[in-house]
C-alpha cells in the first residue's frame, strides 16, 4: 500500500520552496493542465508515501486548524538541528505547539499555506 497526502493551494511555488528547498524533500513529478490542475508531488525517491499539492483557477476552501499537523521524522539529533537551523536561517520561526505531546518532542512550524508541519527525532 502506498499512502498520498493532497492539498488544493493557491501557493504552489512557495509551497515547493518550503517543502524541497527548506525541508529537503524532492519532486517526484509534476503535471501541468490535467484537466485545469497543475500539480506536483514532492517526497522521498523509494519511500511508500509522497505529498501532492495542486492549483486550480478555484481557490481552496479549507482552513488550517492547531491540530492539523504533517509531521516528519529525522534519524538523528544533528539531522533535527540542522533543519531547524535551515528553517530559522530562511526567516522561518517556530510556534507554539498546542498538543503538549509535540512541545515537549519536536519543533513546530507553518507552512506558505497556514498548515503546520513538525519536526521530530525518530524515536528508536
């Protein structure tokens, strides 16, 4: 079974920024004008899962909520350190995680579309 996240934006190049250039995932693929939907799929080459995100000429209606979270697992402490030191070098700070759970296990940050995100050190 393979697992796809998607999500309607009107920022998808800043979207691509903050999810490749930031986080450090990959473009799997993109489309453009498939049936009025461009899109991309950004994640890891050989893992079971991948984000998508489309635009269309019709805005998204959805809305960020505290608890809404995509939240991506590092290997390592210095892995964790250093995304965090990448995010808050780009003008990226982190926010007040409302699940106790992640204040105390990861970092907290907000996506170009008002989505949160959290880093965190696999546990082993």
């Amino acid at each position: 079974m393979k697992f796809r996240v998607a999500r309607h934006t009107d920022n998808l190049d800043p979207i691509i920024k903050f999810y490749r250039d930031l986080l450090g995932l990959e473009v799997l693929g993109e489309f453009t004008n498939h049936n009025k939907y461009d899109g991309v799929f950004i994640g890891k080459k050989g893992l079971n899962w991948h984000l998508e995100f489309t635009t269309s000429e019709e805005s998204p209606t959805h809305q960020a909520d505290k608890d809404d979270l995509l939240v991506f697992y590092l290997d390592t402490k210095e892995e964790y350190l250093l995304l965090k030191q990448r995010l808050n070098n780009n003008g990226l700070s982190s926010v007040k995680s409302k699940n106790p759970y992640w204040k105390n296990n990861g970092t907290t940050y907000i996506d170009p579309d008002g989505f949160r995100i959290v880093i965190s050190i696999m546990k082993k």
